[in-house]
C-alpha cells in the first residue's frame, strides 16, 4: 500500500486575540474563543435519537433532549450566521487549521484547484474514529484520485442503464410485496425503500441493504448518528453508534464470505478503496470499513431527499395531488404500462421539479480539504493563502437561499420556479442550483441517484395514496436534524402515515 505522509495543520494562523474572520479582504473581531468552546462542549451533549413513545420519559431523558434542542439552536445560529455571510468568501483562522468558506460564486476560481483539493482527504480528520481505519488505508485514500474510477462506473450511458435496471426491478419488487393497507413510520420506510433498490444495482440485489431487515435498521441508525463517533469518549457518549458500526462491518464480512464471486463483479467492490490501492485486499480488515464508508456516500443522499420531497408534499396538499395525479397518467408509462426510467425527467417534469426544490432547499455545504499550498484569488481583494490541511467549505445554502436568484420566496417550498409556462423542466433554472460540487469535483453518482428517488417516489405514488390516521390532525412541519449541516440535511422528526394501495 503506498505510504504518504498525514496532511500537517497549517501553523501560520494567527495566534489568540488577533481578528481570525475575514470576509473579502476585510477583517473583523469574532469571539473565536466562545465558538472553540461551544465545538468542544456541544459533542459531549447526548442527542436523544429514540422515536419510543413513553407516556413519561425519565428526568434524566427530558433534561438530555433539552441540552440536545438547546446545543441544535446554538449550532443553527452560528453555522447559519457564517454560511449566510460568504460573499464570496469569509476566512476563519482558528488554530490549527484556516477554514475558508466560500460562495458558489467561486466556482470557476476553485475550479483551477481541484489537484489541490480534495474531499476525500477529509479522512485524515475523520477515518480513525467515524469509520475505524487504520493510518494506511487513510494514507491509501488520500493518495490516489479515484475521479477515473469512478466516472468509468457512473458515467457511461450503458452503465447508468443497467443500474438504472437493477433500481426498477428492487423498487418494484419491494412496492408489489407490501401489504394493502399499513400504517408506518414514513422515514423510515421510505429510506429503506430507496437504499435498498440503489444498494442492489452497487452491492447486487442480495446484499443486506436488499434482504436483512435488521442490518437496515442498523444502517439507518448509523447514516444518522456517525458523526457522535468524534465526541469524547465515544465508547461511552456514543453506544449506539459504535454499536451499528460493529454490527454492519460484521454482516458484511459474512455477506461478502457466502457471496464472494458475485461480490467481486459488483461496482460497490471495484471502486472499494482497499481493492484499488493494496494486492492484499482481501486479508485487510478496513476493505469493510470503507465498503461503510461508500454506502453512507451513495445511499443516504437519495434515501433523505424521497423523504424529504414527501414531506414538502404533504404539507401542501394541492402539490401533493398534482404529482400523484402525474405519477398515475397512464400516458407517461410505456408500451408495457411501467414507467420508463430512461425517460423519467420528460415523463414527470412536475415530479422532477420538486425534486430540484428539494435539493436546492437542503443542501447545505461541501467540504474539500486543502493537499498542498496555494492561493485562492478573491475578487476586488488580495488573495488567501492556504496551506496544506487547511479546509474549504463550499457554501451552497448561500447561493441557493438567495432571494436575488431565486425570489422572495426563496425559503419556501414552491417547485414551479423549475417549471417553464408549457410546464416542462426549465434547463437555465436547473443550471442555477448548486449542489453536487464545483466543476472538476461534481459528484460522479448524480444520475444514479437522482433517477432513482423519482423512480422510488413515482412507483410509491402510483401503488399507493398516502393517508393520515390521525383524523383532524396536520402533520408536522419537517425539522432538520441537530448539528452543523454538511452536505444534505436530514429530516429530524417522524410522523405515522397509513397506506392503501390503490
């Protein structure tokens, strides 16, 4: 495995009580030692994840989940109030590292720099703990460019259709085997859904996201709590974490035993990290801890945004019924009466539409780490030096939030903005968003994963209404989970629906 050295902390930032913001080349004073503190407090706080119902919880329990909604205000404020504030860059200089914060407005200047920058070197902050790897295969991660790879696999047109194959016939399959009528937590069940049909196109239509329910749930629990793996003292302050940690890489050392020659022809194997960069895979226990590492890249993004979408929709019931009305127009099927996932963006434009609303509406930010030193050119500014290990946050909410692109009603839910006056998808509001990177780091799974949420959410529609067994009751405005946002957010609480299939 080829060795390279861990990225260093830049050591030239400034020292305690010099100005450590600056935003276009102009300083200003920040109270960096309350934030520093509030980053070391606030990961020690337990966050209550437990969906029980208990007529009453313990003291203990109701005075946790106090701290946890105080700690999600507090990291809402300032993480908003430094995204929100990128125009077009705001630099932190808080040692050891600088974090630059960028608008997407840099876009083609940040572009210049993708040698130099990287996302998965982020690893060297965050493989140890989150994922358990060793410093060789962290080393392995960062050395090597795997953008070849995987635009191979992504890319081609023949690929992204027998993917695309594999997606439909597991969606469909799971939606045929569901019960009539069921009342169900929604999340939950639409996240499985749809990590389960992409993760039978990556792993095979075998793997355990496809037939053991109970590693679902694990993984579920670990796409949203693995993060709490970085607090002190983990073992102790994050259980359930390392719990569904163990599980998973366990069950997937015996999936990968009893399904090895199938397992090897799979992309989810041949893009794996520890296949690509040591001739003794096999015997390197971290193959399985990134094969964790890649199903939280590729599969929660697609399983958040279905949730995502259906919650916008059932709170405005005059959308929800426009696209279920679309899902079920037997003219967007084809000549077999099933829908054509090629053609699913032209079949379902106000479906896509929300899609895109959704997307603009949580992604949040994108973060790259710096492999070498360079300067970063600002507009009408000097420009900002940053060394090796520094990091670059990509700040999308900035750009897509923007009443001046997007409207006053930039922060509601209103999909039509993506709509041309004939209805369908307008392509120059399309190219407007900002949310699978800058141009030479755009997410290489962008397809995949987009048609496969329509195709999720479409089916579901056509097979079922969605009904609330709670007579007289609105649902709930969907809340964002606690904690800094990076990448896509993810729906924090949960409401009971029933289904009836149609």
């Amino acid at each position: 495995m080829q060795q390279v050295g861990v990225i260093p902390s830049s050591s030239s930032h400034p020292a305690a009580g010099d100005s450590v913001l600056t935003g276009d080349g102009a300083p200003f004073p920040f109270p960096y030692h309350i934030f520093l503190l509030l980053l070391l407090i606030a990961p020690i706080v337990h966050t209550y994840r437990g969906h029980k119902r208990l007529e009453r919880r313990p003291l203990s329990v109701r005075l946790v989940k106090i701290l946890s909604r105080m700690r999600y205000r507090i990291y809402s404020l300032i993480y908003n109030a430094i995204i929100n504030c990128a125009k077009p860059t705001l630099s932190i200089n808080i040692f050891p590292r600088k974090v630059l914060v960028t608008d997407p407005s840099m876009e083609s200047t940040l572009s210049r720099h993708t040698s130099e920058t990287s996302l998965a070197n982020v690893m060297f902050l965050i493989g140890r703990r989150v994922f358990g790897l060793s410093d060789e295969t962290i080393n392995a991660i960062g050395s090597y460019d795997p953008r070849p790879v995987h635009v191979g696999e992504f890319s081609s047109a023949s690929n992204v259709r027998a993917l695309l194959a594999q997606v439909s016939a597991t969606a469909s399959q799971k939606l045929r085997s569901q019960p009539d009528v069921q009342e169900a937590e929604l999340g939950p069940w639409l996240f499985k859904l749809t990590s389960s049909s992409v993760a039978s196109a990556l792993w095979g239509p075998e793997s355990p996201w496809v037939v053991d329910e109970e590693f679902q749930t694990q993984f579920m629990e670990i796409s949203g709590s693995q993060m709490t793996l970085l607090r002190p003292f983990s073992r102790y302050t994050a259980q359930a974490a390392h719990k569904a940690r163990a599980f998973i890489v366990d069950r997937l050392r015996s999936f990968h035993v009893k399904n090895r020659d199938s397992r090897l022809r799979q992309i989810a194997h041949r893009i794996n990290a520890v296949v690509l960069s040591d001739p003794n895979w096999e015997s390197n226990k971290d193959y399985f801890n990134v094969e964790l590492l890649t199903s939280l890249g590729l599969l929660v993004t697609p399983s958040s945004m279905a949730v995502w979408m259906i919650r916008h929709l059932l709170m405005r019931p005059d959308l929800f019924d426009r696209v279920a009305k679309e899902a079920r127009d037997p003219n967007a099927l084809d000549a077999e009466g099933n829908i054509d996932v090629a053609r699913i963006r032209e079949s379902f434009p106000f479906l896509a539409a929300c899609l895109y609303e959704t997307l603009r509406l949580h992604m949040t930010a994108i973060p790259r780490l710096a492999k070498a030193d360079f300067d970063v050119a600002v507009p009408n500014s000097q420009p900002i030096h940053l060394k090796s290990g520094d990091l670059i946050y990509l700040a999308m909410s900035s750009f897509n939030r923007d009443t001046t692109t997007w409207g006053s009603d930039a922060s509601i839910f209103s999909p039509d903005k993506f709509l041309t006056d004939s209805g369908r998808l307008s392509a120059s509001m399309v190219r407007k968003l900002r949310v699978f990177g800058v141009a030479g780091n755009l997410c290489p799974g962008r397809k995949l994963g987009f048609e496969t949420i329509l195709f999720v959410v479409a089916n579901m529609l056509r097979d079922f209404d969605i009904e609330n067994p709670r007579e007289g009751e609105d649902y709930p405005e969907p809340r964002t989970e606690d904690g800094f946002g990076i990448g896509f957010e993810r729906c924090a609480n949960e409401i009971t629906v029933r289904l009836r299939r149609v």
